[in-house]
C-alpha cells in the first residue's frame, strides 16, 4: 500500500466514489530530502499527501532562527492553509524524512473542497489534529525536558514510516527540537546506553519502542489519542455527508432501528 494513494491515511479514508473520481488526477511524486514544498508567503500550487515521505513544517524569525512546528506524514496532507481558505501561508514546508508522495493541484482541490464531501470532511478534521500536535509541541518544548522531546519525536516520526528507521542527523533533530547539537547527543547518549536506540552517523535505529514510549511525556499520547478518534469518526458524522445518504441507507438504518425495538 505504500506506493499506492491508500498509503495516505486520508486518502484511505475517502468513500469509493470520492476515491475513484480523485484517482485520475492525483499525481505521484519523490520527495527528496531537504527540499522545499512552499516557502512563507509562497502561493500554493498543490497539496501533499506523503506515503514513505515525513514533510515538516517550520517558522523562521527574522533573525534566522527557525523551530519545526509539526510533521506531516502518511497520516495527513501538507497543504491546510489552502484547505482552511486561506491563499498564502507563514510556515515553510520542508521535506525532512525522503520518500513517495501524491499531489493534486490546487484548481482540483477547490473544485472538491466545493463539493463539501469526504475530502473536506477529513481535510478538517486532519486540520484540528494538526492543531493538537502543535499545541502539544509547544507545551513539551516548554516544560519538558530534551530526552522526553527527543522520545515524542522519534515516535511521532516512527508512526509516519514503513519501519524502524530514521536517516537523521543531531543537527537536524537540534533544529526541528529548537535546542543546540550537543543537547540531542547528550539525549540520544543516554538513550543508546539504555539500549532503546542505535545510533550512527545520519541514521537512528529504534530497538525498543516501548522502552521509548515510557521514557515520552504525555504529549505524544495526547496528539496520537486525538488523530485516531478523528479518524474513527464515521463519515456519517460530517453534516455535508448526511445530508447526501441514499434512499437504501436510510431504510437500512429505519430497519435496524426497528428490530432494535423490536428485540
């Protein structure tokens, strides 16, 4: 499922007709490491569903300094300010983790969006997720400490791959984590010594997930608790989508209801 558009969560999710109607214009593409899907104030000409691909999304100050807000990757799209009406965005998106993704173009994307089916309902629940996550980074890079930051996002990063593997450098991690180089290899020390992770030049192994997910602060269970019960929520839920069920669903739901009676 990886290098199909079903490795995409959202896209997954999308009933058999808005899939199928989709699936003509979604176009697959190789996001290489480092490079940039939109820059602050950029226009957007597409939006981004990762498959293998992580795509994080970073503000920069006018002194340079720059801090990740949060990552995109099979769980999402990249792309919600165009999403949410919005023309211009102040985040950049950059690639941090390379890999497969599929784009569709911005003209295609608000002629779905108009028809208020499933892409827009889980467009706008990923938004509210998105927003978790964020809300929760900024808590953790707060108040918690770099080894529990370090633990929320590897596991952050491990739930948006195929394996158990990250091609990372401590600059990079440093910088997405808004702390100084030699911080994250203190941190990451001490996890090898424990035994939770390998860690060689550019690539960081993890050995023991759960040994991770005990040393985490609460804040990755937080955002992943909340991506999974938007998720769950049937498409039913969304008023657009009611309001499109057929004659044969309603009957179906008046039998069930009767019987419920019944019994």
């Amino acid at each position: 499922m990886i290098d199909s558009p079903k490795g995409n969560r959202i896209l997954a999710a999308l009933s058999s007709d808005d899939y199928f109607r989709l699936l003509g214009h979604l176009e697959f593409t190789q996001l290489a490491f480092g490079e940039v899907l939109y820059y602050s104030g950029d226009r957007q000409r597409y939006i981004h569903f990762p498959t293998t691909s992580i795509v994080s999304l970073d503000f920069s100050t006018e002194d340079g300094f720059s801090a990740q807000l949060a990552i995109v990757g099979n769980d999402g799209l990249v792309g919600i300010p165009m999403i949410l009406g919005g023309e211009t965005t102040t985040h950049s998106a950059i690639v941090q983790s390379a890999g497969n993704a599929f784009r569709l173009r911005a003209d295609r994307v608000c002629c779905e969006l108009s028809k208020g089916g499933d892409l827009q309902s889980l467009s706008l629940r990923y938004a509210q997720a998105l927003m978790t996550q964020i809300a929760q980074s900024v808590i953790c890079n707060r108040h918690h400490s770099v080894k529990q930051q370090l633990c929320r996002w590897l596991l952050l990063s491990l739930d948006r791959l195929p394996g158990n593997q990250l091609h990372v450098t401590q600059e990079l991690i440093g910088h997405m984590l808004g702390v100084r180089r030699e911080t994250v290899t203190e941190a990451a020390g001490k996890l090898q010594a424990a035994g939770l992770i390998e860690y060689s030049r550019g690539r960081i192994t993890v050995i023991d997930r759960a040994g991770i997910e005990a040393l985490a602060c609460e804040c990755y269970a937080a955002t992943k608790v909340e991506m999974d019960r938007l998720f769950h929520l049937t498409l039913e839920d969304h008023p657009g989508v009611r309001d499109r069920l057929n004659l044969a669903t309603l009957r179906q739901r008046a039998f069930k209801y009767h019987h419920e009676q019944q019994c």
